[in-house]
C-alpha cells in the first residue's frame, strides 16, 4: 500500500533509511549519523517534498521524496523488499507526481543503484560531488 507520509511517519523513515544504508555502505557509522539526518530530514526534506510511503501490514518498508522541481532526494527499500517490485512502484510513483521530469543523484559506486535507475529509463548527465556526504555522484534525468 502506498500513501502520502505523516508526521507519525518520521521515526519508521529514519528507522528505515539508517538500516538500509548501513547495510548497503556497512564501513560508514550511520547510527553516529542519524541525529544529523532527523535534522536534514525535518528541515530539508519534509517541508520541500512530496513523500510517498510504501506499508505493508502496517510496517514501513520503503518510501521516495520528490520535491517540487522533480529532484528526487530519497528511494528507500527496505533490504528484505529488494529484488521485489517495490523499487519500480516507488519510482513509478514519483515519475507520476512529477511527469515533466525527475532528476537525481546517485553515488557512483552503488552500482545496484545505477543499474536500478538505467533500468527505470534515467540517463547519466554529469559527473559532480554530493553538496551533503562528499561523496562521488552521477547525476541521473528521466524525460518523459
């Protein structure tokens, strides 16, 4: 089931969002993180972006931010839901609530990431660094 985000939301996204990227990057301290991010994602995210949330028996198991421009901050799928179709229906969603275009970054060594947008019909654009983690980024664009 999917449903616009709710304040009631908060602690089961950034529960969600810390255990995903743990796994997927385990030599970075997300716990050591997770203060700075509920800041980022109360300031940043929550006032700028539409955000979708993906429940299953009342659980949390995946959510997308997409702000008014068509950036698309965050695809979160919870790692027991990866393989399934959730990562196509979230970015289905978010293409839908911004049908003129979404971009986004993506760092450049998460190659299931990568694979996952190309596949989704997004096109690399440039090179550039993540203005928040420093880390390497493609920046990827879906046109309809």
């Amino acid at each position: 089931m999917l449903r616009p985000y709710r304040a009631s939301d908060e602690d089961a996204a950034i529960d969600l969002w810390q255990r995903t990227w743990q796994l997927a990057y385990p030599a970075i301290d997300f716990a050591q993180r997770r203060d700075a991010w509920r800041v980022r994602w109360r300031e940043d995210l929550v006032p700028a972006a539409r955000i979708m949330v993906a429940l299953r028996g009342g659980t949390m198991i995946g959510f997308v931010t997409i702000d008014t421009g068509g950036y698309l901050d965050q695809l979160v799928v919870a790692p027991e839901e990866w393989g399934s179709d959730l990562g196509d229906t979230l970015i289905v969603k978010a293409k839908a609530m911004s049908p003129n275009g979404v971009t986004l970054l993506v760092n450049t060594d998460n190659s299931r990431a990568i694979r996952f947008y190309e596949r989704n019909d997004f096109i690399r654009t440039h090179e550039d660094v993540n203005p928040v983690s420093g880390r390497k980024v493609y920046g990827m664009k879906w046109v309809p």
